[in-house]
C-alpha cells in the first residue's frame, strides 16, 4: 500500500510538471489593523485573510514579516480559524493572527501572507500590507537655547553653563553640546547635559538640562556652540539654535614652528623658532628671552644630552600666559657595536664570512636600520632590534682583521673588531644552511649542514659534531621529530657530513647563532640566521600616560604606544587607531574623536592630543588598538587644568620613603632646566622649601614654563641616608601643579657597596638578594666631580616607589637604585638580577634605566635570562652606563590598573571601577582630599589638612581664621604711639585693650594704658602673625643665631650676603651726597632701601624680606629702630621691582625717595635721643 501512494504523489507531481490540472491556490487580500502604531509603545496587530480554495492545506497559512527590499525577514504566526486567540468565528474561511509589536524607530513595517495549496508547486504569497510607525510624539524640541558667558578675552579661561529646555514625551536618549566651526560643521562633542540638579542643573526633572564648559581660545573670534539631542521613537537628531560667545581682545597663542617635534640633533647648542599671535608678548624658551619681531621669534637654546623639552612661554599683553612644547633629541655619544660571530681569534677554511653582533645605542626604542647602519670591512650589513649581520665578507688565506662600524642617526660612530684566520682546507665546514630567514620562533626550513674532512681532504664518518646555540633562545635536534635542545651531537654519515634542524629564538633580529663544533677539528663553523616578526599580539603604553595640561590644548607631551607580536617584537607599519573615550577632546586642529596611524621602525605609534573642555583628574580617556586586536587597549589619562593669573602658579607634594612614611626636612628646589654645559651652577627658579613634618610641601609663586624639580634628600630631617631625584615639571599657570604622585625617595643601604679605581674593579653582591651582582671593570667608573676612584652601592626599590613607569608596558616586580648619582661607567657595567618575572630560560629581554639628566626611562640594551631560568644578565655591549634606577623585563601581557585611567581598574579587556585606589591629590593644604567614587575621581572635604598661610585652619572643608587663646600679649613701644589692630572671630568673654572693642569687632589705635606704653590683649582673636616678642629667624651670615632661612634658602643667602656687602659700600661711598649718617641717620635709609631693592631683583621680593624682616627682628634693637628698617626695607622693595635689573635706576630711585621723605629717619642721629621722622629732613645731593 505505501508503495502505491508513493507511486501516486509522483505521479501527480509528473503531471503538474507536465502542465497537467496543478495551479496557484486562491488567496483573498489580507487586512492589517490598526494602520498606524506609535515608536516605542507596545500594539496588538490583527491580520485577517479570506482563505476559500478546497484545495488549501489547513494549518499551512501564515504572516511574515518583510524586510526593505521585500524578502522575507521572518515568519510571524499562523494564521486559525478555529474562534480562538483572536478568530472570531470558527470555521467561517476568515483566518485571523493577532500578534505583539513594539517599534523603536518610526517608519513602516510591511507584512504578508502565505499559504499552501494541494497540486500546487509553491506557495501563494499575498499582496504585502504595511503599518506605519509615528514617532512616539509630536517632533521633540530643544528650545530657550542659553549660554551664561556672552564674552571672553583671548587666552583667558571662563566656566560657562549651557542650558536649554526640552520638550519630549520621554527623555532624550542622548543630549550633548556641541562646538562648531564657522561652516556648522562639528569640531568636537563637549558634554552631556543632565537635568539631576546638580554640577550647575537649577533643578532635577524640570526639562531644563544643562552642562558646564570651559571657554579657552587663544584667537578673537566667534565661538559656536549647539546642542544635539535624540529621542526614544524620533529617527533624526535635534538641535537647538546656535549659541556664539565673542573671544575678544587680542591673540595670545604660542607655537614652535622648528626644529621639529622628535628631531634628533648632534649640536648641543640650537636655534628655536616660532610665532606668536600677541606682537607685543614676551616670549622665552626654557627661561631664555626670545625677543619678537613681528609675530616671530627665535633664540638659541643649549641642550642636554638625551631627550629634551622645549617650552616657550608667551606673556602676553593682556596678562595672560599660553605655553607650547616639542621633544627633541641631542645624540653625541656614540653607538655600541659588537661582534659575537665568528669568535674573536676563531679560524675557518671558508673563503667568506658571515659576521654578526649587537649595536646598540641609547635610544627610545630598538635599534633598527633608521637608527644606526652597520658595515663590517665596507659591507653594509643588515640591522634589525639591536642585531647586525654582514655576509659574505671575503677572507684571504691567514689572519684576517673583521672591523665593523656603526654610526647612528645623528652621525656618531663606534667601531670594533676581532681577527679571523683563514686556514687550507681540511676540518669543519659549512655545506648548507647558513644565513637563513625564518619566523622567530619557527622551524627553519632547510636544516644546517656541515662536513668534516681530514688533512687529505677526505670525509671522515662516525665523528660526533655538536651544534650548540650561542646565540638568543632558539634549540637545535637531529632530526624534525627529535627532542630540541640548546645543544646536540650528531655523527657524520659516509660522506663525513652531520646535520641538525634549527628552531629560531623568540627574538627578531640576526642574532640567532649556532656553532658547530668538532672533537679535533682545527675549524668551527657558524650558522647565522635571522629571525622576523609574528603578527600584532599586543598593545602597550610607551609614554604619555597621566600627563596634567591645560583644558582644551594639546598635551605637552605625544600619547606613544607599542604595537608587537606574541614574542614582544616591535612591529612596523601596524594601522592603529586612537579614540577618545572619556573626556570630549580630541585629535588635530578639528578635534577628531579618533586618529589613525601606522607604527614606525620601533613598533611605535604617536598622537598629540587635545584635551577636553573641563577640568578635572584623569578626566581625559584615550585607547589605542590595532585593528582586529581583541586584548587589551592601550590606555591613557589625562587631567585638565583651567589656567588662571600666573602670580598664583604653585607646585605641591608629599615626600614619603619605601614605606610610606614622610620624610621631613627634603630640600626641593626649582632648577632651570638647560643648563648647557653641566659644569654651569644650576639656576633655582624659585625660592626652595623644605617638606615639613608630614612630608608635604608647597612652592608659590613659581614661575610658567618647563622646569626641574629636585628633591634632595640630603638635608632629610630623618636618620638615614636619602638620594637626590629630579623630575621634569610643566607647569600650568595660576594652578596647583603636583607631579600626580607622591615622591618616593628609599634609604640607601651604605653597607651594600663595592670600591673601585682606575686599576681595580669589583663586583658587588645583595645578601638580601640572592642572584643580584654588578660588576665593574677597572678604570670604567667616572664619579661626579671627574673623580675614578670611588665607592658604589646599590639599594632595592620596591616597584609602585620609582619615580614613573619604565616604558614599554613594562611593570617588573625587581628594581634596584644605583649610587652615586652622576657616576658614568664605559664599559658598561655587566648586571645580574634575579629573575622574579618569571621569564623563560634562554629568552632575551630588554634591560632599562631611569636617567637622572633626562628624568626619564631610557633603553640600555638586551639582557639573556641564564640555561636554569634563576637570573638574568645583561649581554655583552650592554649593561649599567650610568647610576640610578634600573629594572629589565617583558611588557605585561595580561593588563593591570597601570593601563586604565585612575579610580579603575583591568577586568578582562575594559576598564571598571576601582574605588580602593587612592587618586593622586590635588593639593596638602586645600582642606579637601580626593578619593575613587564610582571609577571616576571625587572630592571631600579633609580637616585635618594643614593651609599653607599659618594664619587658617581647615573648617568644613575651607580655610578658614585660626581661633586661638591670646593671654596678655604685650607690645611695648617707649615714646612712640604705635598702632595695633585685631581683628576678632570669635570671643568667649569681655574683650580688653584699655577700653572695649567696637560695634565690628576690631580694636584700632589703643586708648592710654596704665603705663603710658603697654597695652594688653585679653580676648579669643587670630593669632598668626609673627611673635610680638621673639622673632628667632635669622636671615644674614655671621650673626650670633643659626638661620633658618638660610638653611632653607642656602644659594639664596649666599647671595644675600654678596648683597648686603654692596649695598653697603654704595651708602658709605655716597654717604655726604645721601645726606650723611649711616646709623640710624640718611645714609642708613638709603642703604636699607637698596638693599632691599636689589635683593628683590636678584632673589625676589618675598625671599628678601623673609631674610632682610628676620634679621631686623633678630637684632633686638628696640621698637623705633626696628620700626624705621622694616619701613624702609618694604620701600626699597617696590623700588626694585619697578626698576628691574639696572642698578643706576636703582641709586637714582632711591635717593629720590630719600630726598621725597619715602623713608624714615631717627631725629636723634647715630647717638642721640629723638623720634621718627620723615627723610624729607636729609640733605640729599645725589
């Protein structure tokens, strides 16, 4: 039976395919209801289909949705008669689907119906029906469109609030204002507004929103901002009317137009140029005057061997200041080279050579044929990461001398050499397989080859040949399936010949080097090989992360990431992009959101990037990723800085040891930083502070500009011994600048040291650390001062305590601080360190060191990890070549809070949240503490915070008027009527001074007292300025007290006393023509007021009268006298610093003033009794 209806369906499907009765079914026209749909909310649709055909199929009817070009997306349902969910009547042939549809979007949705139909080929498809989908409302709108800043002079910073009203059935799914160029077009996206009522919102949930920018152009012009919104249900942005802010005034803008940014130079001394949009701006660069001609300006400016920062600083005629900043290099030290294959004094029986070493050179990155050429007896050789390979050098029979120079970029050169002799043929020799090319870390493809033949020339069978690597990690076996090892012994076959297969080392580069070796063979051969990259595996950080800047300008420094393999090779020409993911900078003059580039010969990628509009920590978010990398991202932060005057320019921070803990008594100090010849005395830039109990300091004023910031550790007020560090530190003006870390400054162990000269060498040992040595050759080390005898010690650092991050992605859990600081070793010193990384036997690595004169981690060479895997050690050409810290290892593959943005951290390949940090603090002493709140940085207020002006106390978060208990404070003054004002906070009690005080709390001129002369203070008052009756700071040599100015300000009293000395001399010199008297009389006054005048030059004016003030108080010379220096120190001072550095207009305007009756002068003359009167009483001539 069911062979016969088998037989019968085939039958009827042949006469269908014959033209036979078969046809389409009949199919009525569908209805859809309802027409239309609102986006976004949920409707019911019913489609309803007239189905009377007897030849239809029950149950085969259903609803499928279209797509736009008309194919079908997908089936909905299927269509029943049968009086249930939604068929109203059963069996009446109207065949009914009722079906849920939320649209997010407006448009049109287009569905059909298809059913199937006994004798029927294919199914019928109805004529499409559509429901159209409105927008959720009517048009959302964005109205009332406002901006509380209508104007700002160029180069001066304005908050202003961006607000706008919304009308909308629901919220905005996104809202941000907009910066626009003249042609609309966006320049970049600044914020999203909000409407929670807070950060400037008026109120939560009143349709208002608004956002907080920051307004900085250094160009008068129009400013255009607007504000895009999208809504739930609304396919187009919305846009609020334009907003223009008028930039007025004058250009301000700075820019260094050459050399370029990156250069590499071999000239310590160089010609910067560069435009100014203000052609009345002063202009310097890295603190030398470059004067303007027009808007143009150039200077000479002396570099320091290694990377340098050039700033140039525009004061510009309105008062403010706009910097601008470029890297260049000074390379005049010369290469390394050296030779590793064939061995120095080896001998062949070939009548070429393949010759292969290392070249290195101090540098950012590897060194590849952009960075330094290799020839070896003129034969260009190829150069890849650090290696060197010649082939084919010609030898002739004997002694052949291998020379190989190397000259890097800059155009320094090095040479080396070793001797190979050429012997008759006979012994061991290479057949094949020499100078081959291969992936690092794969199987070559041809196997290395050599004979062994006797004096006759005949092959000799049996005889066992080592192939042994001597050169990166690579391992060699006798065979493809045999065990890989560093070393094999293979036995010649008949024809005297021994073969091994070479697996390359995990290193790019020609420095894969086996020798082959037999037991009596006068020869050894050896096989070069290079090695080439894999494909992008990972990202990393270089530099330029956590850089401070100022809000809507280009970092001082580039964003650089590395791009390698899996092996760690840097790789060229890799396409990356950068894009910003927090922050609303951007890239180039139209603020791109992303940027795209390729990495050059080191593997490296750079961005300069803009920064955001607002001001914050780390508020500016970058990523960098080749394309399809599926690890981590490259990131980066930044903070904003708004500027503001540049007399309230200030530097902070904490000094704190390895554990932690402060350290007191830590000189900083503020150095120019080109000082040309390092024989030039450094120039402080700012009056040096010591960090105070807690380890904290505050420097103010400091000057704009790029500078060095030096902790001396010598003049710690804690037992021990501490090094000195320097960093480089830009400053922004009018802000808080900190180096967004503590400094960490450990204490040197002195007993960990080794004593060398110029005919003794040594190696020094860590008993705490087993596998650490360095070894210094005899006559290799210079100390500080020239001298090369000497003692260096070494002292381990823990990782999170070293000044910045080593380059390269690198976190290595093993560091170590090399003293003296300044001391210089060639050759290099060979360094052993404990392998705590972890890195596999054999593998080659990269050693680093931070560079005292450069403030930076610089490259020092490659280093091999030791057959056991306990330790690695730097290669031969390589190693220490200067003190500091130092450290070696791989980038981290697997990520860490060191590559995300402050207040998170690395979870799988994002960034989340990490409140357990401690964000870097904006300030000691602004009564507020930063800490993590939801991955982003928060601020809170901190009382126990100590202000830097002794006259407040943190209150609620504010500085606010110490309130201190004042107990018969007295101040006698006989026979003068010296006036004292109080000003009250806060009493307990009646308030005393011979009488009450007055309706504003303040006590003026004192009514008589008891005496005559002594008044008493009896109330609860501000208590901060100096003592009524001790003053112990000294500010000048030679007097009976120790200083605690000069102790803290040592260059400053030196000058101080040179000073003093000419001040001196000029008043005695013209002592007739100043109106004679030089105690107590016109001569005097005048050389206090020059005194003070040229101290204000020379040292500042807040520095000389914390000297000049001290040492009046110190004198104990009563009230009169002290009242008359203190007078007439204060007037010279204003002197000074409207006569700037010429000493004549000095003379003139002082005794000006002498002859006006600025100063003061005692009636009495030297010995008599008198008053105070004015200097109009001198008799001046001058």
């Amino acid at each position: 039976m069911r062979a016969f209806r088998i037989v019968m369906m085939l039958a009827g499907l042949a006469g269908a395919l014959a033209g036979g009765p078969a046809g389409a079914g009949t199919l009525g026209t569908p209805e859809l209801s309802p027409a239309t749909i609102a986006a976004g909310t949920p409707a019911t649709l019913r489609v309803q289909v007239a189905i009377t055909d007897p030849n239809y199929l029950a149950g085969s009817a259903n609803v499928q949705r279209l797509k736009a070009d008309g194919t079908v997306q997908s089936v909905v349902g299927t269509l029943r008669d049968d009086g249930q969910q939604g068929d109203a009547t059963a069996g009446d042939k109207l065949y009914t689907l009722e079906f849920p549809l939320t649209e997010t979007a407006a448009g049109t949705v287009s569905f059909q119906v298809s059913a199937a139909y006994s004798r029927e080929l294919k199914r019928t498809i109805s004529a499409p029906v559509s429901v159209t989908v409105t927008p959720a409302t009517a048009t959302p709108v964005i109205r009332g469109a406002a901006f509380s800043v209508a104007s700002t002079p160029a180069g001066q910073a304005a908050l202003g609030l961006a607000t706008v009203t919304v009308e909308a059935a629901a919220a905005p799914t996104t809202i941000a204002l907009q910066k626009l160029d003249a042609n609309g077009a966006v320049l970049a996206t600044l914020g999203t507004l909000h409407d929670d009522g807070a950060d400037g919102d008026a109120g939560a949930a009143d349709g208002i929103y608004s956002v907080r920018t920051t307004v900085l152009e250094n160009a008068p012009g129009t400013v255009r901002y607007r504000v895009a919104g999208t809504f739930p249900g609304y396919p187009q942005t919305v846009y609020s009317d334009v907003l223009s802010v008028a930039i007025t005034g004058t250009a301000t803008s700075v820019e260094i137009t050459a050399p370029a940014s990156g250069a590499y130079l071999n000239t310590p001394v160089i010609t910067v140029s560069g435009k100014v949009g203000d052609t009345a701006a002063r202009v310097t660069l890295n603190g030398i005057a470059a004067p303007l001609s027009g808007t143009t300006f150039n200077a000479s400016v002396p570099l320091n061997e290694g990377p340098n920062t050039i700033t140039a600083v525009a004061t510009n005629s309105g008062g403010s200041t706009t910097t601008s900043s470029i890297l260049v290099t000074l390379d005049t030290t010369a290469p390394k080279v050296e030779i590793y294959s064939p061995a120095a004094n080896g001998s062949t029986s070939s009548a070429t050579a393949t010759v292969s070493g290392m070249v290195n050179d101090i540098v950012v990155g590897t060194v590849n044929p952009q960075q330094a050429t290799v020839t070896v007896n003129g034969i260009a050789a190829e150069v890849l990461n650090r290696s060197f390979v010649a082939r084919d050098v010609p030898l002739q029979v004997g002694a052949n001398t291998l020379q190989a120079t190397a000259t890097d970029r800059a155009g320094n050169r090095a040479t080396t050499s070793a001797t190979l002799t050429r012997v008759a043929a006979g012994g061991l020799a290479a057949v094949s397989g020499n100078n081959q090319r291969g992936a690092a870390g794969a199987l070559l493809a041809a196997p290395l080859v050599v004979a062994l033949t006797n004096a006759q020339g005949a092959p000799v069978p049996n005889k066992p040949v080592v192939f042994r690597v001597v050169g990166l990690d690579g391992t060699v076996a006798a065979d493809t399936t045999g065990a890989a090892l560093p070393a094999v012994a293979v036995n010649t076959d008949s024809e005297g010949k021994a073969k091994a297969y070479y697996r390359l080392g995990t290193r790019a580069g020609a420095g894969n080097l086996v020798e082959a070796s037999a037991a009596g063979a006068q020869t050894t051969v050896d096989f070069v090989a290079t090695g080439t990259p894999g494909a992008a595996r990972l990202m990393v950080v270089d530099s330029g992360n956590s850089q401070t800047g100022v809000v809507g300008q280009a970092l001082p420094f580039p964003l650089i990431a590395i791009v390698t393999d899996a092996n760690n090779n840097r790789l060229a020409g890799i396409p990356v992009t950068f894009a910003v993911k927090e922050g609303g900078g951007g890239f180039g003059a139209t603020r791109q959101s992303t940027f795209q580039t390729a990495s050059d010969s080191d593997g490296r990628v750079a961005a300069t990037f803009v920064l955001g509009p607002d001001q914050g920590v780390g508020n500016n978010v970058v990523e960098a990723n080749f394309a399809g990398g599926t690890g981590f991202a490259a990131a980066f932060s930044a903070s904003g800085l708004v500027p503001g005057p540049a007399e309230q320019t200030r530097i902070s921070g904490v000094v704190l040891d390895n554990s932690n803990q402060p350290i007191p008594g830590v000189t900083m100090r503020l150095l120019q930083i080109t000082q040309g010849n390092r024989s030039n005395i450094p120039q402080e830039m700012a009056a040096a502070v010591r960090t105070d109990a807690q380890g904290q300091f505050t420097m103010q004023p400091v000057p704009v500009g790029v500078f060095k910031l030096m902790a001396d550790g010598g003049t710690a007020a804690r037992d021990g011994v501490w090094p000195t560090l320097d960093f480089d530190m830009i400053t922004v003006p009018g802000q808080n600048n900190t180096l967004g870390m503590p400094i960490f400054l450990p204490a040197l162990n002195p007993n960990n040291r080794v004593c060398v000269n110029e005919t003794t060498g040594g190696t020094l040992t860590l008993p705490e650390v087993p596998g650490f040595a360095l070894t210094i050759a005899p006559g290799s080390a210079t100390f500080p001062g020239g001298s090369r005898s000497g003692c260096v010690s070494v002292t381990p650092v823990n990782m999170d305590k070293v000044p910045m991050a080593p380059g390269f992605g690198q976190q290595p859990r093993f560091v170590v601080t090399i003293q003296p600081v300044g001391t210089h070793f060639s050759p290099a010193a060979r360094m052993t360190i404990p392998n705590v990384d972890g890195l596999a036997p054999r593998a080659v690595t990269e050693m680093y060191s931070y560079d005292h004169d450069l403030a930076s981690f610089v490259a020092i060479g490659s280093a091999t990890v030791s057959a056991d895997g306990s330790t690695i050690t730097s290669d031969p050409g390589a190693g220490v070549i200067k003190a500091g810290w130092h450290c070696g290892g791989n980038p981290n593959t697997s990520g860490s809070a060191g590559t995300c943005p402050t207040c998170k951290k690395c979870q799988g390949s994002s960034c989340v949240a990490d409140n357990a940090q401690t964000p870097p603090q904006a300030s000691p002493t602004d009564c507020k503490e930063q800490y993590c709140n939801g991955g982003s940085v928060a601020s809170r207020n901190k009382d126990s915070e100590t202000p830097t002006d002794v006259c407040l106390e943190c209150q609620g978060g504010q500085p606010k008027p110490v309130m201190s208990e004042i107990q018969g404070a007295q101040y006698v003054c006989p026979g003068t009527t010296y006036q004292y004002q109080v000003q009250v906070y806060s009493t307990t009690g009646a308030l005393s001074w011979g009488g009450a005080a007055n309706a504003s709390g303040q006590l003026s001129v004192p009514p008589t007292a008891t005496d005559g002369n002594t008044y008493t203070i009896t109330a609860r008052v501000k208590s901060c300025s100096k003592s009524l009756t001790a003053h112990a700071s000294d500010g000048m040599p030679g007097d009976t007290s120790e200083t605690a100015n000069c102790l803290s300000q040592p260059i400053n009293c030196y000058k101080i006393n040179g000073l003093g000395d000419e001040a001196l001399a000029w008043a005695q010199n013209n002592m007739s023509a100043l109106g004679g008297g030089i105690s107590g009389g016109c001569a005097d006054a005048a050389r206090h007021a020059y005194f003070n005048a040229i101290g204000a030059i020379e040292i500042g004016a807040q520095a000389t009268q914390d000297f000049l003030d001290a040492h009046e108080y110190s004198n104990n010379n009563g009230c009169e006298d002290n009242n008359m220096d203190l007078s007439n120190n204060a007037v010279g001072r204003g002197l000074g610093q409207s006569c700037g550095s010429n000493r004549a207009c000095v003379q003139r305007a002082v005794a000006d003033a002498l002859k006006r009756g600025d100063l003061t002068v005692w009636s009495g003359g030297q010995t008599g009794s008198g008053t105070l009167v004015s200097s109009s009483v001198c008799r001046v001539t001058y």
